[in-house]
C-alpha cells in the first residue's frame, strides 16, 4: 500500500513537470532570454551620459580640496610655528617660497647666532598652487609676529581661485576668500 502511494504522488510531480524541449508558458514560444543589442546600446549611452556629467563635477571637487588643502597647510605651518616658539622660548620662522611652492621651518635655539633648517622643505599640498610672494614670518617667544621677508599677508592662487592669509601681529591667522 505504501509503495503504491508513493509512485501515485511521484507520478503526479512528474506529470506537472516541463519537457525539456518545450517552453514555459506565457514566454511567446520563440523568444529567446537574454537581452537584445538595442537594450543593451540603450544602457550603456545612459552609462556614458552618467560618466560625462559625473567626470567634471569630481574634477571640480578634487581641485577645490586640493586648494583648502594648501590653504589649510600654510595656515598650519603658521601657528605651529608661533607655538612652537612660545613653548620652548625662543625664536621660530617659516618661509614661504613662491617659486618652488614649499615652506621651511626654521628656529634659533639659545646661544645660536642665525636660524638654522628644521628639516627639509615641505612642499605645499596642491602642485599646481601659486604663491604671490616669497615671505618669511619670524615669531617670537612672547608671540609676537613680523615678517622679515615680504607681509604679514600674501595671496595662494589655484585653478583661477584666489585666497588670502593674513597673520595679525600676534599670530591670528585669517584666510579670505
């Protein structure tokens, strides 16, 4: 009885089973699956469009970061500088080289007649950034700013856009647009 009950609902489950030549129902019977050349054409000048909006935009994105980055860099190297002087007690600078786009920090230790190097010069983030001028900031260890070689301000210029950083007298750093 067992044995006829199960080839009676293995019967039925083959019954309902497609042949392998044949066609699911509903599918038109000649079409092939797949995608067809338009479809595909058609996805991939969207894909294209997508890209040629999307390349400029990111382009755009990375030149402006690249010019905070100096930007922020130069601030930095600012401050540091002062603070540095401030702490350890005696003077610090930092000069900025317009024609190789790098800053070196210098420092004259007590008993030293001239400043000396402080590593080597560190170039500023962004290659292409342009310096208005060369300046050297001197600091002072009660904080107090001057600069030797140029302004208490210069300009950073990158991509067709301008910043200025100003340094107050006691190492406020201001940048504008």
């Amino acid at each position: 009885v067992q044995q006829h009950f199960f080839r009676r609902g293995v019967n039925k489950v083959f019954r309902n089973k497609i042949k392998p030549n044949q066609q699911p129902a509903g599918t038109g019977g000649n079409r092939s699956r797949g995608y067809t050349l338009v479809e595909i054409a058609f996805t991939m000048v969207v894909g294209l469009v997508m890209t040629a909006i999307a390349v400029p935009m990111v382009q755009s994105t990375v030149r402006a970061y690249r010019f905070r980055a100096a930007v922020a860099d130069a601030a930095w190297a600012i401050r540091a500088a002062r603070y540095q002087a401030i702490m350890k007690g005696y003077p610090y600078a930092v000069a900025f080289n317009a024609q190789t786009n790098t800053y070196q920090v210098m420092n004259q230790p007590i008993g030293a007649t001239a400043m000396v190097n402080v590593g080597n010069p560190i170039p500023l983030a962004g290659s292409k950034v342009a310096l208005s001028q060369d300046v050297t900031l001197q600091f002072r260890p009660n904080g107090l700013v001057q600069a030797s070689v140029g302004q208490l301000s210069f300009s950073m210029t990158y991509a067709g856009k301008t910043k200025t950083l100003a340094v107050s007298r006691y190492g406020h750093v201001t940048v504008t647009p």
